[in-house]
C-alpha cells in the first residue's frame, strides 16, 4: 500500500508521539515503584497495601490524563512531587501533541512547481519572456505576483525591471507571461540581449502570495534564475485534456517542460 507524502508525515509523526506517550508513562511508572511512594487502599480494611509494577503503570496512565479514580494513592512526600510533575508534564504533552496533529492535518504540502527555465517565447509574431507554473494541490485565489530583473556592479544590485500585478487563479496549470514588445519593458529586453550575449549576468526573481481555496491558507513561492537559464522557444506542450464538461483530465506532467523549439533565424533576430 502506497501513502501520500503528507499522510506518511502524519504517520511518522503519531509514532514518534506514541513514543514519547509510552516513555513519560513508564517513567513516571518506575518512580512510583521505585519509590514505593503510592499504596492501593481497600476501603473495607481502611489500610493501603503496597503496589507491584503493573499497579504503578495504571497509575501513572490514569494520573498522566487526571482521571483520578482514587484507588491509589500518593502515600509520601516523594509520591506527592512525582505526581505533580507528571501532571504537569500531560498537560505540556497534550497541547503540544493537539497542536501539532492539526498543523500536519491541515499543512499543505509543497506542491507548486515552476518551470527549470525562464523562457523567451516567440508567439504569433510578439515577443514575451515567460514561466510556466504548475499546481499538483488545491486550487489557490487572490494571488499577486512579483517579478524582479537586477544585476551586481562593484557589489551593488542594480535594478533592471519590476513589475508587479494580479493574477488569475491557479487550478493546475499558469503562465506568467511579460510582454516584451513595448515601451514599459524595453530596458528588460535589452538586457536580455545583453546577457545573452555575454556581456552581462542577468538575474531574475518571480515570487507570489495566494491563498488555498480551502482552507485560506497562504502560500507562497519563489523562483531565482539567471542568464544560464535563459532559453528560446515558442509554444509549451499541452500537460492535459479537455473533457466534455470543460474540466481539465489526463494529466502528462513529464511535458510541463517541454516547448516548441523557436528557429536559429528568429533567435537571431532577437538578439540583433
């Protein structure tokens, strides 16, 4: 049987719970016995007799819960302290254990994937610098985006471009795309021309904040490149299908990096 990484997070984490549960509970038990400082009364004979172990691990269960059934009872100075501390101890143990069981039910995991290259993509004769962005998790909303160009001279980070906006909502599949035909992003392209042809080293951030659609959760992701991972090419190839409702099926995440090839005389003319 296979689990999810989040469900074998979660398993993990209930053992190792388990664990520290078994050792606060033998250990509380061992002093007690150690310490013969708990006695089992008989209400009848109105005496306490002394307990074997296996009364000490009931006890130190029903006390780590402050159950309390009042059958055994703290007969020393000894008895008193220990019983105080593993009281205080559950209650340490319990919030901890509640709070980091909701963390691991309701975290989501890290999901979101962006393409290995920024792309300058040649698409019905308009020239966009492009990422593809992918979701395996549930949909996110309100998402803003960031996208940052810069580079170091005479160790001082020199802004090239920065653009920021918001963005659609991301179900599985969404590209971030900057228009590089226009006044706005003219000084990008050229240093996109520039890096490319070595005359520079080009650095580019895109970072973004959404919020899951289910549990309002936000999520953040950021992405750094540079000049070595910057590539040509024209359309990316389909990850899915659309079936008759309309809703995405049949997922091939193994194309989600794969692109159209741009031809050697249309990636010179970029660069020219």
């Amino acid at each position: 049987m296979q689990f999810t990484a989040k469900t074998r997070e979660i398993i993990k984490f209930l053992l190792i719970t388990i664990g520290i549960y078994t050792f606060l509970i033998f250990m509380f038990a061992i002093l007690y016995y150690q310490t013969g400082s708990i006695g089992f009364y008989r209400p009848i004979q109105r005496v306490y007799e002394p307990i074997d172990f296996q009364k000490a691990i009931y006890f130190s269960i029903v006390s780590f819960h402050t159950i309390g059934y009042g059958d055994i009872y703290p007969l020393t100075a000894s008895g008193r302290y220990i019983l105080m501390t593993e009281a205080f101890s559950s209650m340490f143990f319990t919030s901890i254990f509640s709070g980091f069981l909701v963390y691991f039910v309701i975290r989501r995991r890290d999901d979101i994937f962006t393409t290995r290259f920024v792309y300058i993509r040649l698409r019905k004769d308009k020239w966009f610098l492009s990422i593809r962005l992918g979701n395996k998790g549930r949909t996110l909303i309100d998402m803003k985006g960031k996208f940052e160009a810069w580079i170091v001279e005479n160790n001082s980070r020199i802004r090239i471009f920065r653009h920021e906006e918001e963005m659609a909502d991301m179900e599985s599949i969404l590209y971030y795309d900057i228009f590089l035909d226009e006044p706005e992003t003219s000084k990008l392209r050229q240093a996109l021309i520039d890096s490319i042809n070595g005359k520079i080293l080009l650095h580019v951030k895109y970072a973004f904040i959404g919020n899951d659609i289910s549990t309002g959760e936000q999520v953040a992701h950021a992405v750094y490149y540079d000049s070595s991972k910057f590539r040509f090419g024209k359309m990316f190839d389909n990850v899915y299908s659309w079936d008759e409702r309309g809703r995405r099926v049949n997922f091939r995440w193994k194309n989600f990096e794969k692109i159209e090839p741009l031809e050697e005389d249309r990636r010179n003319g970029f660069i020219s």
